[in-house]
C-alpha cells in the first residue's frame, strides 16, 4: 500500500518562530488532509488539499501531487499550535477505497 | 451544525470481555470510517461503511467487526479483547465515498483501556 512519510518526527520551536513540516508519500494520491491532534486526542482538520496552495490564518499548506510531497507552514508559532500534526492520504479508489493512509506524525512543541 | 460525536469518551474492560463503541456522524453524511491508534501501530484504518454495507476494510481480525444503520449511525464491536486491544478508537464521517473522496471530519475517539 501507500507509504506516507513526515518530517521531521520532533520540533521544539520559541514562541513566534516559523515553521515548516514535510510529508512525502509513495504513490499518486487522490486527496490528502492535515490533521492536528489536540490533548485530548481529537483530530482536527487543518487543510484539505489534494493539489496547490492553501492559507488559513497563520498556517498555509502546499501539495504538488506530482512530486508527492506536501508543506504544512506554520508562522508566528504560538504556545496552542503544540501537539502532533498528521498527514493523511487517500489513495488509488480501487486499491483503497476512501481509507486514509496516516504518517506517523510531527510532535510540535512551542516554549514561551 | 454539530460535529462527529462518539460514545462512550472513555471505557475500560476486563480480558475476554466485549466491547460495543458508537458513532454518530455529521448530518448529511453517510460514510462511517473507524481507525485505531496505538502509540506502537500509530493510525491504522479498520472499516468503512456506506448504506449500511461495509466498503473497505483494514487488516485486522475477525474480533473487530462493525456496523452501518439506516440514519447512517454506526458500531463497531471487539470481542475477546486483548491487552493490546487498548487504544483510542476515531470515527470519521465524508459526505459519501467516492473516486477522489471527500473531506473526512473525526469525532473526539473512545479511549479504551484493557486490563
């Protein structure tokens, strides 16, 4: 199946820093989400973004699905962006129907 | 418009026990997903359901089964737990399933403890 990979697994970041987080993966893709997990466990969507270029506040996402990679940009980090941040995709509709492949995640943390 | 809900939040069961988890999703939505996430396994997907018919299904055994009723609510069932059935267990809802998908949203999980 579809291999997704995220980098880097650890970020420790000062309050205001920039950010950037990379996830490749493996094969031609059909979609692919970031997800940021709170404390509590909950998933919470950030981009859904098959192709090109999103923004959302202080975060922005790029795909180019013929590379197969995205960025997940964070700037001016803030103390509540800590917790670990998925990507997810979804691959060929006949190999694996709408699962969503999940890297292993980056585990953010920002210092005051 | 309310979110993905799942009950219970929390659980904790005895080894050989079974274990019934439900799932409602957005409104409008009527694909059900499952996943379960371990800190050894990460997220892995277990089953998809879409008109009460089970689409797609990962690659765990027969003790994990689930199901899809008509108002799109679904359960997932494990029987005999094992220890390493302990995990945090997320339903995700789309619109429906489909060539390129649809956005998947997540309810808050159950967590559930074997001992």
């Amino acid at each position: 199946g579809i291999q997704v990979e995220q980098s880097p697994p650890d970020l420790i970041l000062q309050e205001g820093a920039n950010s950037t987080l990379r996830c490749n993966f493996s094969d031609s893709v059909n979609n692919l989400q970031w997800f940021h997990q709170n404390p509590w466990g909950q998933l919470i969507n950030l981009f859904y973004i098959p192709s090109g270029t999103k923004q959302n506040g202080r975060l922005s996402a790029t795909t180019v699905a013929t590379e197969r990679y995205s960025l997940l940009y964070i700037s001016s980090s803030q103390t509540t962006d800590s917790g670990v941040y998925f990507c997810a995709v979804k691959g060929s509709w006949v190999t694996s129907g709408s699962r969503l492949t999940f890297g292993e995640g980056t585990q953010l943390t920002v210092n005051p | 418009k309310a979110g993905v809900t799942q009950t219970p939040r929390y659980l904790i069961k005895t080894r050989g026990q079974q274990v019934t988890l439900s799932c409602s999703p957005i409104s409008g939505h009527r694909s059900v997903s499952w996943y379960q996430q371990t800190p050894g396994q990460g997220l892995q997907f277990l089953f998809e359901y879409f008109s009460e018919t089970q689409r797609n299904k990962g690659n765990f055994p027969g003790r994990f089964s689930g199901r899809q009723f008509s108002n799109s609510r679904s359960e997932m069932n494990v029987s005999t737990l094992e220890l390493g059935d302990s995990a945090l267990y997320l339903c995700a809802s789309s619109f429906r399933p489909g060539l390129t998908g649809y956005e998947q949203y997540f309810g808050p999980g159950t967590r559930l403890t074997v001992t």
